[in-house]
C-alpha cells in the first residue's frame, strides 16, 4: 500500500481539514499555497469559512426515520448529492491524475464535476472519464478564436452546461504565490528557478510523479489558431486580456444553447442582471477569496440574491464548504446545492483520485448525519426555519 492510501485509509482522516494537512506535507510549498492561499490580507478567504459560525440549528427532536434523502436536481440532472465539485485550476499540479481523476469521482458519487479553462487534461478525456454531468468553466483566455473552439469542443464532447466566471477581469494580488515563486517555477528560465528549488526537491513522492507525468505542459484547452495550445505562462497577464464583460454573454448564448451559469455573483444588481441575460443558473461567489480581497463571504450574500431573483433562476453557492453542516446552512438559506472546490482538491493534492472519493465520502455523510440531528428527512425539506439567523444579515 502506498504512502498515499495508507493516509486515505487511516482512522485519522475524518474531517477535510485531515487532507488539508496531508496535502501539507505531500505538495511542495508553492503548490500546496496556489491551493489554500487567497488574495492579499485574505481577510475574505478567512471569513469565508468563519461565516458558518454566525448560523446555529434549530433541530426537531424526537425525530426518526429510516433514510435520508440526499438528492437534488440542478439543471435538469438528478444528483444523488446537493454539491457539485467546483473547477480548480491546473489540478494536474496537485496530482497527475488531476481533472480526470476529480470527475472520476464527482461520476461514481453521482455528482456533477464542473473543469477548469485552466486544465492539465483535454477536455475531452475529463468528460469521458465521468459517468455523471460536467459542465465547462469559461474563461476567455486566448481571445474569442480559441473560446469558440473551446466551446465547440465542448458541445461535441457532451459537456452539459457552460459556467462563466465574471469577476476575473484582472487576476487577484494572491501574495503566497509571489513568495514561493510560482511564476518563476511555472514559467520562468533555469536560472530564476535555482532560488526554488529546495522545496521542490524536499517533496521527492511528489517530484517523481510529477516528472513521469512530464512536467509542465501547456493548457490543451486553450488552442489559439496558428499557434497550438496556450502554454502555462502567468496566467495572470492572460485572464487581464480576457475579461468577461456581460455583453459577452450574449455572443456565448449564440454559440451555446445549453444552460449556463453566472459565476462570481454578490450583489442583488449582478443577479438580476444574470436572470435578465438568460443565466439558467448563478453561483454566488467570492471565487473562494481569490480575487478582491474584503469582499463579504458568499454565505452572507446568499440571502440578498436569493429574495432579488424571486425564484426565476436556480441559485448555487461556493465558498468556505468544509463540512456537510456548512452545505445544510447554505441550503437552508436558499442555495438549489454548493460548489465544492478546495474540499475535494485537497484531498486531491494528498491521495490523488483516493482523496477526492474519501473527501467526497466525508461530506456525504456528514450530511447525512446532520440531517438526522435536525430531524429533517430531506435536503428538500430544508429551509430558514432550521437555522438561526442574525437580525442583522436582514438589515439591508
């Protein structure tokens, strides 16, 4: 048994916060960072999970039943489970299986998995790796030649819905990555990576596998016409050229006929307008306190959007989930079902595709548990009478 199942398997996992301390040790520094880091202070990356805290249960007691109803249907698919596995970039890095290996696993816990532009796997081979939904996440890296074909490739692969991110018009100021050199490491000369090295060389399970993978290699879903696909350079400098504007949405409706989701909504206003563009569904996000940093925790603007769309397009929300008692907050509050992203990922980046199948195991029954505890027999049946909510979240 390898080193990384003998920790999938120990009794010591139980929680997500169990990978996140295995991916620790597992990754180098760099890439364990681009992970768990976020923007700036990350005021907004903490306060996203803290924000769980603010909400308490209001259990039925005396309550029993023989089976839990976990299911939810988001989209028009039926999903044995109320949260998605969210797209998490260049997920290669963390572990070779990557992308692959995540909708793997989102496929046999019959989730939806949704892949990242900025993917180590052709589209492609993720989709066919799945038995379940995937939807495509949308960035426009590459100019609008190389989005259309990604779109096409896409619609033809049988991807389910498009996702498009709307708050990367320049990449957030995540100061972790500037330290540990991710850029130089990713992109850089041999002699801007020499000062880097060591905590590469310190993760030889790491290194090995990532070498027999081959290394660094470009993004094969962003193919730009005349020159192949995109490399792995600053991706920074490539999102600032390729902000999605809400005038965009309806070149992409011309290109998709499928659903698609609105992505990095917070305010009222955001929403409204996404329902008035034909968003089928949004994702109330903070793109998990990456990108502006104080920005309130998608929890704490759930409410707000949620009363604005008045039920014309399902909601969904990520940010701060850790534990299936955060996903019942969430829905409780309004949200159709969660994104997922560093909860999986970490136990990506610890155990590869083993990882994500215990992460997901975890949050299931997790949610499991919580709803018998509240005496609620369906995620169906969940609504604010089941949580504690303060005054002044309704003070707006």
């Amino acid at each position: 048994m390898s080193p990384s199942a003998r920790s999938v398997a120990s009794p010591r996992v139980v929680c997500i916060g169990d990978f996140r301390a295995i991916a620790q040790r597992r990754v180098p520094k760099s890439v364990f960072d681009y992970l768990d880091g976020g923007a700036e202070g990350e005021v907004t990356l903490r306060e996203n999970c803290r924000v769980y805290d603010d909400l308490t249960f209001r259990p039925r007691h005396a309550v029993a039943f023989d089976h839990c109803n976990l299911r939810t249907r988001v989209l028009g698919f039926d999903l044995a489970l109320p949260f998605l596995l969210a797209p998490v970039g260049y997920s290669r890095l963390m572990h070779p299986v990557g992308e692959v290996g995540a909708a793997r696993a989102a496929g046999q816990a019959g989730t939806a998995y949704i892949l990242s532009t900025i993917s180590g796997h052709k589209l492609e081979n993720v989709k066919a790796a799945s038995t379940g939904p995937v939807f495509y996440q949308l960035y426009l890296m590459g100019g609008r030649a190389a989005a259309e074909a990604a779109i096409d490739r896409a619609r033809i692969a049988g991807f389910s819905a498009l996702v498009v991110t709307i708050d990367t018009t320049v990449s957030g100021m995540r100061e972790r990555d500037f330290r540990n050199g991710m850029k130089e490491l990713v992109s850089g000369n041999p002699f801007q990576k020499i000062p880097y090295l060591p905590q590469i060389l310190s993760r030889p399970g790491w290194l090995i596998g990532f070498l027999r993978d081959g290394g660094i290699q470009p993004l094969p879903n962003v193919v730009i016409p005349g020159k192949g696909p995109m490399p792995l350079i600053d991706v920074a400098v490539a999102l600032a050229e390729s902000a999605v504007t809400w005038r965009d949405l309806a070149w992409i409706r011309e290109l998709w006929r499928g659903p698609i989701v609105v992505k990095g909504v917070l305010t009222a206003d955001d929403a409204r307008r996404a329902v008035d563009e034909g968003a089928a569904a949004i994702s109330v996000s903070n793109h998990g306190g990456r990108q502006l940093d104080c920005t309130p925790s998608a929890l704490r603007v759930l409410p707000e959007v949620v009363a604005a769309v008045h039920g014309q397009t399902e909601i969904l929300m990520d940010g701060g989930i850790r534990r299936g008692a955060d996903i019942v907050k969430a829905l409780s509050l309004g949200a159709r079902a969660v994104l997922c992203g560093r909860a999986y990922a970490y136990g990506l980046a610890a155990a590869g595709e083993a990882g994500v199948n215990r992460a997901i195991e975890i949050l299931r029954a997790d949610l499991d548990r919580t709803l018998r505890l509240l005496g609620c027999p369906s995620i169906a049946e969940l609504d604010r009478s089941y949580v504690n909510v303060p005054k002044t979240w309704d003070a707006n």
